[in-house]
C-alpha cells in the first residue's frame, strides 16, 4: 500500500513538474496582432495595411478589394489570444474568420465564406 502511495505521489509531482515550463512558455509565448495578419496573408492570402481596406489575392493572382466590417480581438487571456476578422468583398461575399494564438502561432477556429443578401 505504501509503495502505490509513493508511486501516485511521484506521479503528481512529475506532473506538475513537466507542467510548469510549458504554462511558463505557454505564457511569454502568446501570438501578437502583427503575427496574426502575418499568418492571415500567408494562409488566406487577405493583406491589410493599417486601414480597413484589405486586398485578397484570388485564384487568377488577381486581387479583390475586401473591407473589414468586423473585428473582435482578445489577447487578455494568459495562456492564447483569440481573433476574429469578418471581410466583405466586392462580389458581396462575407468572409469569417477565427483563430487561437497559442505556442507563437496562430491557428483556424472556424472559416466561414458566405454569399450575402444585396439589396
């Protein structure tokens, strides 16, 4: 009985052990806003310049304007940053795109293209 004790108690301490330098990493590690429109441009080929008028790169390696008519941006979580970016181009395509900064890079949560109502 003893020896399980010890066997559980070593394992907790392992744990917690191999756990703090990746929390600690986790921590100063954290994608910025910079990154995120870095990894923007390289995955969906959507550039933006300090404006709100963004350029997409198609399929032809023609560009489409695209406008960014939403943001929501949290970096105040300690461990990641989340963003979320809704583009509409000139074709009324809606654009939504979410993503988790974590370990330096950022990662898709959700990509969602929809054709929007023109009236």
């Amino acid at each position: 009985m003893k020896g399980r004790n010890k066997m559980k108690k070593f394992i907790k301490v392992f744990t917690i052990i191999l756990a703090l330098p990746i929390v600690f990493y986790m921590c100063t590690h954290r994608p910025s806003e910079e990154q995120f429109y870095l990894w923007l441009q390289d995955t969906y080929q959507i550039e933006c310049k300090g404006n709100l008028t963004c350029k997409k790169e198609l399929n032809d390696h023609s560009f489409s304007s695209v406008i960014e008519t939403g943001s929501n941006i949290k970096n105040d979580y300690l461990l990641f940053n989340t963003i979320g970016k809704i583009y509409e181009d000139e074709d009324g395509t809606r654009t939504t795109i979410k993503a988790i900064g974590v370990f330096g890079k950022y990662f898709t949560i959700i990509k969602d293209e929809k054709q929007i109502n023109q009236s």
